[in-house]
C-alpha cells in the first residue's frame, strides 16, 4: 500500500508539473517569448517611456490586449507592470479604440486614422496631460490588439519607440489558415502530431492550447481558421458537431478570428437524406439554406465554406452534369444573407484528360469568369501542379479579371521534407508573389492580383495549409514555426520582404545578438534553394514516392493514373528530360500572357530554373554557364547536399545563442536533412544516368548503393498519408 501511495503521489506531481513544463519550453511560445531585452541602451529607453499601461475600454477583446501587454512588457522590461486609471504625470503606453479617446487626443491622430481600415492600428508617440505617451489605437478592438502585438514586436526586435508613428492597415481582407484535420485528429498532410481540436472533450472542455492558438494567430494578423480537412467528413454539419465548432469560435472570435468550415457537397444525401445533391434541385437548394441558418443560429459571425469538389474523388456538382458555377453559386446563395463566403478550390484535373494536367484548372475555370456570385472567391495554388519546391506561378492568375482569387500556399512541408528539413518558405511565397503576370503589361505581379488592387475586387483572401499539430513545439520542426509566421506576416502585407520577415522571427524567437541572427538568417534564406538544388533541380517536378511523397520516386510507373506517376512529369529517356509544355508539346505555356508565354516558351529565354518544367531538353544541351545538362543536374544535386552541410556546420556554431533543448533539437534534424539530401542526390542520380548513359561529373559524390537498393525502400511510418 505505501509503495502505491508514493507511486500514486509521484503520478499526479507529474500531472501537475506537465502544464508547467510546456509553458516554460520556450519552442512552445513560438516567437512571443518575451524575453528581457539585453541591450542596456535600448531598456533604458524602454524604461523611461513605459512607466506603466492605460486600457481605454473594457470589452473581452481590450481585456485581451491587456493582458498580453502585461505579460509582455514584464518580460522584456524584466518588471513588474501596473496598470493604471489615467496618464497623469507619467510616460504610459495608453491603448483604445477611436471612439474611446478624448477630443485631446483624438485631434492627434486624426489624420492617420483616415488612412486606415477596419483592422488597421496606430502606433504614435503623442503628448497627454502635458506629458509624452505612447498610444496605440484602431478604429475597432481588433485593430487595437494588432497594434498591441506590433507594438510587442518592436521591443522584442530592439526597435528605438522614442518617437513613433506606425500605421498601418492588412491589404487583404481574408487571412486564413486551412486545417487539413480529419475528425479522427489525424491530419492530412501533417507532421507535427495530431489534430489540435478535441471533438471527444468540445464543448465543454477549452484547452488552453485553443487560446494560445489564437494569440499566436491574431499576433501576425490572421483571422480566419478552417478547422477541417478540404477533403471533407459531411458529419462536421451534424448539430453534435455544430455545437463544439460554436465552442472554438467563442474562443476565437475575441482575437479576431473567424471559423469556417469544409462543405462536403455529397452532405444532402449522407447526413440530410436526400436522394441527390444536384444544386439545380430546388429541394437540395433549400436543404443548405436551412444549413446555413442552423449553423449562423449558434455562430453569428460564420465565415463560410471552403469546398473540394470534382477534385481527386471528391463529389461535386459534374457528378450531377453541372459546373462549377452551379455549385458554388447554390452554396453562395445560402450563406449569402448571413455575410458569409464560398471559397471553391481551383485544383482540379480529371483522369480522362491525359494531355498535361498543368493546363486542368486554367481549362475549366477561366471560361467562367464574372459568373459566380459576389460572396465566391475562387481559390487557387501558388502552382499549377501541386506544392513544389519550385512552380511558375498558375496561370489563372490574371486571367479572370471579373472573379476573384484567392491565393493558396502550402505552410506544411508535404513535398519539401515534411517537418524534418529546414526550409524557410516565405523565400517561396515571395518568389510567387513577385511574379509578373504581364496581365496589363509589366508590373501586374501575383501580389496585386490577390490583393483587390489589379481588378478592384472587394473581396480578397490568401490561404495557407497549416502545419500545426499537438506536438509542443506546434510544427514538428522548431524553424517550421517561422513558415506559420511568415505566411501570416505576408498575408498582412504581400509587399514584405522574407528576409526582413526571417530577421524578426530570429529576434523574437532566439536572440537579437547579431553574431547570431546574421548567419542563422542567410542560412534560412538560402534554404529554399538548397531544397530544389537536392530535390528537383532546374524545372524538375513532382518526382517524390507516391502516396506519402516521402523522399525520391522518380521510378515510379505503375500507379492507375498517368499523372499521379512521377515518370509522367520528368519523361526522361534517351534523348533527354522534361516535361514539353511549349508549343510543339502541351502548349500550357499559351495560358500565360502573351510575353510570358513567349518567355517560356523559348528554350533559350526559358529561366534555367523552369528549364525542365516547360521543356524536354537533351543530355547534352548547353546550359549558361556551359555545362551540358547532365553535368549541370548532377553538380546541382551535390550542391544542395553541401549546402546541407554548410547549414549543420552553421548551426553547430550556435549553442551559445540558443537554450539548449532548441539548440539540440535543431541540430538532430539537420543531422536527418544532410542524410535524406544524399539520399535525394543518390537514388535520382543513380534512376537518370540510366538514361544519360553518362559518367557523374567531377566533384559529384559517387552513390555508396545500388538503384535497386533505393527502388526497393517502403515506408510505412512516413506520417500525414
């Protein structure tokens, strides 16, 4: 009995201590760490312009503020901070929304509040009761609390708040995260653990993860959430499911966020009982208008639905002879007089079309601009493919000036080494945003098109497939956490530069000392490129194993569907490789502009980074810098796995910087990418030179395996399939 009383005893000691420890593991705190500030200049400063904090207002949303400005400001300035009834006599950071402030202090920020919109925030150095203080205000509390995270962020990045004045407003409307969580809490696609949400324990049972969820979402400007997998369970519309939904949007709704959910179109005939679910039928049109109204009867502020729908077995409105119009346009219907929105998936490509599946999505689409309804936003990949380490940007892009679109981003690594490879992917989405679609002449980039400005559409949105599970450090990857960040920081504003992005996530999230953001950043930056040089070099794609997209398949030939087999996109053979998208192949480059079309279209104006993309070239064609393709593939592959190296021998370096569970954490999963790199290198060196029939250049590592060997390895633990 003693020894169970003690063992008992000891159980529950650890049941206790276990919320303390993952609050104090710093890689949980993601990059509100809040650490004191070092530099002693910069907290003297600190210290003499916050003597304490006024909250102007006392809604839940203020309340928020507050305490975040508490916990905070204790940290950075290593204090104790008081909050206070007024400003008298003392440097206060003083925080409310417009309609909260005295006419004094109104008249000072007159002007910037005319320049901002409903989420934007001021940040200004103002003069109150005959004493400087520091306000930050919005025209609403949403705003008010991005101002408090902005202002948060300049102190953990050592930024002078001697005499501010920072305004500034997101330029898209919809900044949303896509949970592919099964109901199961499996997650599609995920690598960090399991589903965050707890449908056993909702709705009555709020973890506080949930909380900490929205604070990190509302602290980089993200507002809405879709809890559930785009290919979509039709139970998430039951009442019993509806209800724990209503506990997480309560949750999120005072950080700003929205909840949206995934539209199973089959859901009239699996949980409605109906015989069809063709959205021309009046009485299906009727069973998701009653739908609707169920689920805005608890969650008032429902964003909408996102749909999969025609797309890799998914129902949809073709099973029933109609189009996309037709099915999106009946769900816009619905949550129409509730202010909600559709956002239909663009990533579509049928079986009985074997052309070029890059093409798909432009083909089916485009044809229906201006007809959908004004509450639909048609969302579509950075890519015309699907996630790679490197695509042009989709075509559709531009092309339907009377709809518009939202762009999708993938934050989880499904084609870039799930969560055990470092590679900063703002470097990706800024590539992507940047391009120019030539829609209306140069200067038409992507960015202006998903941001309203090209085609002055009212409704805008950026999506990004999240990469958060249960683990305690969220994304699996302590460095994957700068991809959620980063995504959130470009959603805000999609003119950011990524490594501006990259050098405050290091400072909020390690440590401002230079000697260690400096080389921690370029070797961020310059990891993006590391990935394509060892994965899919100069244009190659879609070359990972099948299924789980676990390391190299290139060999790949067997499965049901052409396009599902990685021999479709590579087609190498005797004479060459690439896939022959230029006029004499697909002729996919005439869905661009004309003078990106031409670009691509020429073999010698192609970027030798799309080379392989959008042509077959030979062996011994001539790359600029006058290798022969086979000596440039091969010396590109090397390049990536020592670009590996560099990257472990720069993080070896920087234990004094970092605590050292993060520190070690890190450097095991480098230790993982520099081994799956050679094996990246290996195994597709080894399946092309089969067809090159050529000698691996010099300075190319020869294999230490056979073909066979790599064509023979199974995975069967490789997460997220």
């Amino acid at each position: 009995m003693t020894k169970f009383i003690i063992r008992f005893s000891l159980y529950q000691l650890i049941l206790f201590l276990l919320p303390l420890v993952i609050w104090g593991q710093s890689d949980y705190k993601l990059w509100l760490q809040y650490n004191k500030v070092q530099n002693k200049n910069i907290l003297s400063e600190y210290n003499s312009n916050i003597k304490g904090i006024v909250a102007l207002g006392n809604s839940e949303t203020i309340q928020i503020a507050t305490k975040e400005l508490e916990i905070g400001l204790s940290g950075l300035l290593g204090k104790q901070i008081t909050i206070q009834e007024n400003s008298k006599g003392q440097s206060l950071v003083i925080f409310g929304s417009e309609s909260s402030l005295n006419k004094d202090v109104l008249e000072q920020v007159k002007k910037e509040l005319s320049t901002i919109n409903n989420e934007g925030f001021i940040i200004k150095s103002i003069v109150s009761d005959g004493k400087k203080q520091l306000l930050i205000t919005a025209k609403t509390d949403i705003g008010v609390l991005y101002g408090v995270y902005n202002f948060l962020r300049l102190l953990q990045t050592d930024k002078s708040i001697a005499n501010l004045n920072f305004v500034d407003s997101p330029k898209i409307n919809i900044r949303i995260l896509n949970h592919w969580d099964n109901l199961d809490r499996t997650v599609e696609r995920g690598y960090a653990g399991f589903s965050l949400w707890n449908w056993h324990k909702l709705p009555d049972f709020i973890d506080e993860r949930y909380i900490d969820y929205a604070r990190a979402n509302a602290s980089i400007g993200i507002n809405g959430t879709v809890l559930t997998n785009v290919n979509a369970n039709a139970l998430i519309l039951t009442p019993q499911y509806i209800e724990k939904v209503e506990a997480l949007a309560k949750v999120f709704r005072t950080y700003g966020i929205k909840v949206y959910l995934t539209a199973r179109f089959s859901a009239p005939i699996e949980i409605g009982g109906l015989k069809t679910a063709d959205p021309l039928d009046p009485t299906v049109q009727n069973w998701w208008k009653e739908k609707a109204k169920e689920i805005y009867t608890r969650i008032p502020d429902f964003g909408g639905f996102l749909v999969k729908a025609n797309s890799e077995g998914q129902p949809g409105p073709q099973n029933y002879g109609r189009n996309h119009v037709d099915g999106a346009n009946m769900l816009a219907d619905a949550v129409a007089p509730y202010g909600g929105i559709v956002m239909w998936r663009a990533f579509v490509y049928s079986e009985h079309d074997p052309s070029d599946r890059a093409k798909q999505a432009y083909e089916e689409f485009v044809p229906y601009d201006g007809q959908f309804r004004d509450n639909v936003i048609i969302q579509v990949k950075n890519g015309a493919i699907d996630f790679q380490p490197r695509e042009p940007f989709h075509p559709m892009f531009g092309a339907m000036p009377k709809t518009p679109l939202m762009m999708e981003f993938q934050i989880t690594q499904e084609y870039l080494g799930f969560s055990t490879h470092l590679v900063y992917l703002p470097k990706l989405f800024q590539e992507v945003l940047e391009s120019d679609t030539y829609r209306k002449g140069k200067g038409s980039t992507v960015a202006k098109v998903i941001d309203g400005s090209f085609d002055n559409h009212k409704i805008t949105g950026i999506v990004g497939v999240s990469n958060i599970g249960n683990d305690i450090n969220w994304t699996g990857h302590p460095f994957a956490q700068a991809n959620w960040y980063g995504f959130g920081r470009l959603a805000w504003n999609p003119y950011l530069d990524s490594g501006a992005i990259a050098d405050d996530w290091l400072r909020m999230t390690f440590s401002n000392n230079i000697n260690f953001v400096i080389p921690v950043k370029e070797m961020m930056l310059k990891s993006r490129e590391t990935v394509v040089n060892y994965m899919t070099p100069l244009g190659l794609h879609h070359i990972m194993d099948t299924g789980h997209h676990y390391g190299p398949g290139p060999w790949v030939s067997n499965l049901s569907r052409p396009e599902w087999n990685p021999v479709y996109y590579h087609k190498a053979d005797k004479d060459g490789i690439g896939f022959n998208r230029s006029k004499t192949g697909s002729n996919a480059t005439a869905k661009y502009a004309p003078e990106v079309a031409q670009l691509f279209d020429n073999i010698g104006t192609c970027p030798e980074q799309y080379l392989l993309w959008f042509h077959h070239v030979s062996w011994d064609y001539k790359l600029k810098n006058g290798k022969t393709l086979w000596d440039g593939i091969a010396l590109k592959y090397q390049q990536g796995v020592d670009e590996v190296g560099t990257m472990n021998a720069t993080w070896d370096t920087m234990g004094n910087y970092v605590d050292e569970q993060r520190f070690k954490e890190v450097q095991m999963l480098l230790r993982i990418q520099y081994k799956e790199a050679k094996w990246w290198r290996d195994a597709c060196l080894l399946y092309f030179q089969q067809y090159s029939g050529k000698e691996l250049p010099e300075g190319v590592e020869k294999p230490t395996q056979t073909l066979d060997y790599f064509e023979s390895l199974k995975f069967p633990f490789a997460p997220g399939n």
